[in-house]
C-alpha cells in the first residue's frame, strides 16, 4: 500500500475542510441555522452556527474521490452517507421526530446491506448477520451523535477511532477502505481546527451522524476472525468511547427513571466537568481513552485467544468501574454550572440524545 498517496488524500481532505467549513459557517449564519442557548442543555454564550459536518463530509468524499477507484461496495457508503446527511441536515431545523429519524437511519444501513457492507460470521445464519449489521449500524451512528456535546469531542474520538480502523484496513490489505479512513481523519482535521473550543461552529447532527456511519460501515470490512474468534471485540474496542458513553448514559437514566432518549446531563464528560476539570482536559482525556481502547483492540487481534479474552475482560472490568466511580459524581447540585462551550451541541433538540 503506498502510504504516501494515503497521506496525500489525508491532506486534500484536510485543505477542502479547512476551506469549506468557513463557507459553511456564513451559510449557516445567513440561513439561521444556528444553535441558540436555552438555559438548561444548551449553555453556550451566544448562538453558534450548524452546517460544519457538512462541511467535513465533502472534505471526506472529495479526498476519496480523487484518491482511489469508485467500487459497488464504496457507491454504497456513499449513498448511504449521504442520505445520512441529508436526514440530518433535516434534523438540525428541529423538525424530525424520534422515531422519523430512526426509519431514515434504518434506510441507510438497509443501502449498506445491499451493497455487502455487513458483518458476516461464518458460524451465524445470515438473517442473524443482517440483525447484528442493523443493530451494530444504528448503534455507532447515534453513539457519534450522542457523544457530539462538547467543543472538539465527537471530531477529535472520531479522528482517534478513524486511525485505528485505517491501521486495521492496512493489515488487511483493504485499501480502498484505508483510502476512505484516511479522508476522513484529514477532513475532521480540518473541522477540528474550528470546532476546538471555544468552537465557531457544530458539526449538528449531519456531521455526527456521518461520522458514525463512515467508521460504523468500515469497522465491518476487516476479517476478524482469521487469527481467533475474540478478534470480532476489535471493532467495539476501537469505537468502544462513544459505545461506553451512550451505554453509561442509557444506564443513568434507566436508574433515574427517565426516558432513555431524553436530553439530560448523564453524559462521561459532563461527568467530568463536575468533577472540575475543563472542557479541554476533558476533551483530551477521552482522546487518550479513545487511543487506550483502540490500542488494546490492535492488541486483542495479535495476542493468542486466551489472552485477548483475558485483555478484553480486564477492560470491561475496568470501565465498569468508572462507570461506577462516575454515577456518584453529582451533576445537579446547586451552585454548579456548566461553563459556556461545555455543551457544544444541543443535547436534546428532538429528544434523540
């Protein structure tokens, strides 16, 4: 693989970000779409504007584009990415229920299917396959958009997540699929540079969606279970951040009686906010955790079947018990404020987060 072309398409990616997300930002402002504060999720200082994801995602598809072949299966992400953008875009006028966007996403993953982009496991009927792709494919999308509330953190895990599945595509020999990954790093890159706190511009929920989508759909391609069968926790470890963070929060409000898809703040790095660090501290310490994770699922693909089940059982364990240190962290007592820039997208404009 000539990974010097797949740093050139990092690159183009990057540069096509970095010029977009500018245009993005004045469109969003003379349109309106923005995201204004509302007192109790969305404590931002002023109205920020929407459209960055967009912005990123044409950095992502026209790096790929003039990077490698156009392929049936690579069609398929493509399209299936894109009405994935368009049901954001949608959703970031605040005008799509829950269950709306649910069908729109399950439209995507049924494009991905049809394309081969699924999980196969040779031991499972098929219809077992398609229901683990479908759960697997819904789940890492609203992961990425539930994780997106705090300036840099969707953008930056995602680059993290994103390095880990291009070295996995190298070992395997999926270059086109390296090609796509390493559009995608450069293009969040890029967005990155406006989205660090204190952030110009939201990605909304067209840029976290596709971003779960992208890694969702190219975690699937490697062949994980040529070495051993513990091989198939490579991919939840790799995107095991959002996953422990959707997982936690899902938890909280089972405990608390609240709907599971109501906005609330549950979230880790709320949690971590409270416990007095700052947003970029934050930010940074899920990256290094999101780099953790991902290094650990590399290592589960190398070390024999005893090991790695042994490893991934150590990991478990282990954020099981943050996940225990963090519901004792109290996100509601008086006198506690979240500052500005903390929730960087709202995390409930249509119930979803």
């Amino acid at each position: 693989m000539n990974l010097i072309v797949l740093g050139l398409t990092a690159c183009l990616a990057f540069l096509m970000s970095l010029y977009g997300v500018p245009v993005a930002r004045r469109a969003a402002l003379k349109y309106g779409i923005v995201d204004s504060p509302d007192g109790r999720l969305k404590q931002q200082c002023e109205r920020v504007r929407y459209l960055g994801g967009l912005a990123g995602c044409r950095g992502v598809l026209g790096g790929r584009a003039v990077a490698f072949e156009i392929r049936h299966d690579v069609l398929g992400i493509v399209l299936a990415g894109t009405l994935i953008i368009m049901l954001g875009l949608i959703d970031d006028f605040g005008v799509l229920s829950p269950r709306t966007k649910l069908a729109g996403q399950l439209l995507a993953v049924f494009v991905l299917i049809k394309s081969g982009i699924r999980i196969e496991i040779a031991s499972l009927p098929d219809w077992v396959d398609i229901a683990l792709t479908v759960f697997w494919m819904v789940g890492i999308i609203n992961a990425f958009n539930h994780l997106d509330i705090m300036d840099g953190l969707s953008a930056g895990v995602g680059i993290v997540s994103a390095a880990f599945l291009c070295v996995v595509a190298i070992l395997y020999g999926e270059q086109t699929f390296a090609f796509m990954l390493a559009a995608l790093m450069g293009s969040l890159l890029g967005f990155l540079r406006y989205n660090w706190q204190p952030a110009s511009i939201y990605m909304g929920d067209s840029g976290a969606m596709f971003i779960g989508l992208m890694l969702g759909a190219l975690s699937m391609i490697g062949k994980y279970t040529q070495g051993h069968s513990v091989s198939l926790l490579t991919p939840v470890l790799i995107l095991g951040m959002p996953i422990f963070d959707t997982l936690f929060v899902m938890y909280i409000r089972f405990l608390r009686g609240l709907p599971v898809f109501l906005g609330s703040p549950d979230h880790l790095a709320i949690r971590l906010r409270h416990w007095g660090l700052s947003v970029k501290q934050v930010v940074l310490i899920s990256y290094l955790g999101a780099a953790v994770l991902g290094g650990i699922g590399l290592l589960v693909m190398s070390i024999p079947p005893d090991l790695a089940l042994l490893l991934s059982g150590m990991t478990v364990l282990c954020l099981a018990g943050a996940a225990v240190a963090l519901t004792k962290v109290n996100v509601v007592r008086v006198g506690v404020e979240v500052p500005a820039q903390t929730v960087a997208r709202p995390v409930g404009r249509t119930g979803s987060a």
